[in-house]
C-alpha cells in the first residue's frame, strides 16, 4: 500500500465529524479534518438545542468534553409530557423510570465549541481550515481529496460527516432518497412566565408537532413542526404575535411568553441512505440519515455513529486496512437496526397524528392512555429510547 498523508480524513466539522475526530485520540492513527469555518458561540442563547441522551452524554463525557461545557447552560430534563387529541396524555418521569435525568436540553453551538477545543488539543490530529473540498478520487490504496486551495490530501478512510446536503456522498454517486415532508421546523427561544420545572412537553396537534424544551433558567426552546403555509405566517409574526399564539397552543401552561432569540425555520424531509460505507468511505451523521425532529434523535444517532466507528477503528490491528470495505460493513451492520428503527417509528407517529381523519381519533386516545395507565411499559420505553441499560 502506498504511503498515504493521514489514516483518517473526515470532512465536516460538525458535532458528529467533531466527536468522531475526538473519540479517535487514543487510536494512535493520523486524523485530518476539513471544515470551512470554525464554530462560534452567538450572542445571547443559541436557537438551535438538542435532547442529548444520557448515553450520549456518556459518550461526550468518555472523550474529554462534557465535563467542560458550561453547566449554567445545560438543563436535565426531568420528566416529558406528551399531549394529543385533546384528551389523550402520555407521561414520562425519570424519577417513576429509576433515573436521575431523561437527558439533557443543550445549545448546539456550545457542543460545536468544546468539541472544537478538544480537536485543536489534540497532538495527531490536523485540523484543516478554512478549507473546502473541491474533488474526489477513490482510488484502491487511498482516498484522494483536492482542496479548493489545490492542495491534495489522502488518506487509507475517508469520513462524509458533511451535512444531509452531503458533498462527499454526492460526488460519488451514493444514493439518498429524500421524502419531503411539506413543513418547516420552526425553533426560538423564549422566557416563560412560569417555572418548566425541568419538564418537556409536546402536543401533536392539526397544525403540526409542537415541542417546549425546557432550558438552562426560566426559558424554553421551541420546535414547532407545521406545514409549510403556517410556517411562513408564524415567521411573519411579531415577537408579541408569535410567543402569544406558542403560548395559546400549549394552553398557557408556562404562563406568557417573551422573545429571546429571532425565530428561524428550516425545511423537513426524511433522508434513507441504503448504503453507508464503501471502499475507503465511511459516513456518519446527516449525512448517513435523517428523521423528523419530533423524535429530538438526530444528533443522538449522529453521535452513536461516531462512537460505534471510532470504537472499530481503535480497534484494528496496525497490519489491518482500516479502509477495507468487508471491515467498514461492521460499523454499517452495528447502525443499521437503531437507524431503521427511528426512522421507521418516527415516519410512523408523524403519518399517524398528521391526519385527522374522525375515526383515527378514538384509537389514538385509547393507546395513549392505555400505555400512561401502564408503568412498566412506559419506563421500558423511555429506557430503550434515552439509551439506558
């Protein structure tokens, strides 16, 4: 085999490219990453949270960067209510669960810029920006990726974690099938009146998936999931307009609402990659799937992407050639269940309470309730869902 620049080029820096570079510190190998510009932390509160997992906290805490996010800006979630129809309610508690927390609410940016710091802290790793790809060859020994500066770098692995709108998968032709969905997630954060008591809650209603996630203080974060006509008009809302008709849709139950961050809204599409590995390429992230945010899995599957790959790469015996496809079949095999499983139940629920028609309205209710009178269910479920053994 000929001599190659790195073992590992991982292009994207995003939380799961970032982690990924994280994790594989100990794995005595060569790591490059390429990522056009660094993260930076906004002013103010970043509109942009994730649910993390307490697995996946875990996993961010095993490579050097929980410990150092700032805890005044982390929130537990401790229990979740989920309302739909009217009458129907689901309840989650980690307390009734045997948990000390069902996750954690924390701001994107805040993961994105210790992640980073830890990248830069590392002594064999290069970080490569700014700078862009421009092309892509795979050729049998290596992966060759030229610069949009000229430069050309190889490397025996080379990672998409480029974003759904991959680069990397695109220019090799790997097939991605994308199901619009025909809404927007619409996120802000807001200051509530009353205390949220570390509890998320989410009403499936007419217009879309309404979801309050409560944040560090008195705040929460929104999502609201709404078709794309009612997007546009919450978006053309004032401040005033906008927390005043959040607030009626989830029945005032944190009081009246202030606006802390402009609202923002992004398309919404399931994304299905049947293959995630080739010869010399690994993708991980958004850019090997993508779910509807009703579930707050994304990053968490982004995450455990990077963590099942760092681990079989760490793994590998130095005589071993970490770009062989027979071996990149493992991490596939390993992501495939829970990937399949949350885009297929996600998809599921979402197609479920998206309609409604008269008569799928009793059936909902009744499985709602029947599974809120049933403890031992419900904490099977929040268990396998948050990733606790």
């Amino acid at each position: 085999m000929q001599a190659t620049d790195f073992d590992v080029l991982i292009v994207g820096g995003g939380l799961a490219g970032l982690s990924l570079a994280c994790a594989l510190r100990d794995a005595r190998l060569r790591v490059a990453l390429v990522e056009q510009r660094a993260p930076h932390r906004p002013l103010g509160w970043d509109a942009r949270v994730y649910a993390v997992s307490p697995a996946n906290a875990a996993f961010l805490q095993a490579i050097g960067a929980w410990k150092h996010m700032p805890a005044e800006r982390i929130a537990p979630i401790h229990a979740m209510q989920i309302f739909a129809d009217g009458a129907a309610r689901l309840d989650f508690s980690a307390y009734e669960a045997g948990l000390p927390e069902l996750g954690w609410i924390v701001e994107s940016s805040s993961m994105a810029c210790e992640l980073w710091e830890n990248v830069k802290r590392q002594s064999q790793l290069t970080v490569l920006c700014p700078a862009a790809p421009k092309a892509l060859e795979i050729g049998a020994s290596a992966a060759v990726l030229t610069l949009t500066d000229g430069k050309a770098v190889s490397a025996r692995l080379l990672v998409g974690a480029d974003g759904r709108d991959s680069w990397v998968r695109e220019t090799l032709g790997m097939s991605a099938t994308n199901t619009p969905y025909g809404e927007m997630g619409l996120v802000a954060n807001l200051e509530c009146e009353y205390p949220h008591r570390g509890i998320a809650r989410q009403w499936f209603r007419d217009d879309g998936v309404l979801a309050w996630l409560p944040m560090a203080g008195n705040r929460v974060s929104i999502v609201w999931s709404t078709p794309d006509e009612n997007a546009r008009k919450l978006l053309a809302m004032s401040g005033e307009e906008l927390c005043a008709c959040v607030a009626a849709a989830g029945d005032h139950q944190l009081g009246a609402f202030r606006l802390l961050t402009p609202a923002a809204a992004f398309p919404l599409r399931l994304m299905q990659v049947p293959r995630v590995i080739a010869h010399r390429l690994a993708l991980i992230g958004d850019a090997a799937h993508g779910i509807h945010p009703l579930s707050g899995h994304g990053i968490n599957l982004g995450y455990q992407d990077a963590r099942v790959l760092a681990r079989l790469l760490a793994a590998t015996a130095d005589w071993q050639d970490i770009g062989n496809e027979r071996l990149l079949a493992r991490y596939q095999r390993e992501r495939r269940e829970e990937t399949l499983l949350m885009q297929t139940t996600t998809h599921a629920l979402h197609e479920l309470f998206r309609h409604s028609f008269p008569g799928l309205r009793p059936f909902r209710k009744l499985g709602m309730n029947l599974t809120n009178a049933l403890p031992v269910v419900k904490n099977l479920l929040v268990r396998y869902a948050i990733g606790a053994s």
